[in-house]
C-alpha cells in the first residue's frame, strides 16, 4: 500500500479530501477532549460538570449519525454515496 494511500483511502470513501477530513474529525475531537476533561474534573469532584460529558456525547452521536450522503464526484458513470462533512 502506498504511502498516499494511507492518508487518502478513508477520507475518499466518505466522499471528503484530506484536510475536509481533518476538518471534521478535529470538530468532534476538541468536544470530546473537553468532555473528557469534565469527565475527569467529575470524577474528583462529583457534584462539578455533573451532566457535561453526557451531553456533549449525546450531541456528537446525533451529529455523526444524523450526516446526510452526499455524491461524490468521480467519473461520468461512477457515482457512489458519501457523507456530508457538514451538519
């Protein structure tokens, strides 16, 4: 497997380039590092962000699963879905 391949393949499939796809995995991984971090502030102090890593979970699983697809665009004939890096 080539090297460009390691870093285009995934992102091709869901119908993003590379930086679309850096995009959108930075958008749910700065909310869930700091879901993480209230986590770990709750775990100490249980009566602080007592809902934030629940809710902010709950966001995210409906922003992931509720992306509508999207053709991509690789030749005349050959159409396929995609997802919509945007929301």
């Amino acid at each position: 497997m080539s090297l460009k391949r390691l870093f285009t393949e995934h992102p091709d499939a869901v119908g993003e380039s590379y930086f679309e796809h850096m995009g959108v995995a930075l958008s749910f991984a700065w909310p869930l590092l700091g879901a993480g971090l209230a986590a770990l502030v709750h775990a100490f102090l249980p009566f602080l962000c007592v809902t934030t890593a629940s809710k902010t979970v709950k966001q995210l699983y409906a922003r992931m699963t509720n992306r509508t697809p999207r053709p991509v665009q690789q030749g005349a004939n050959d159409r396929m879905l995609a997802w919509d890096p945007v929301i």
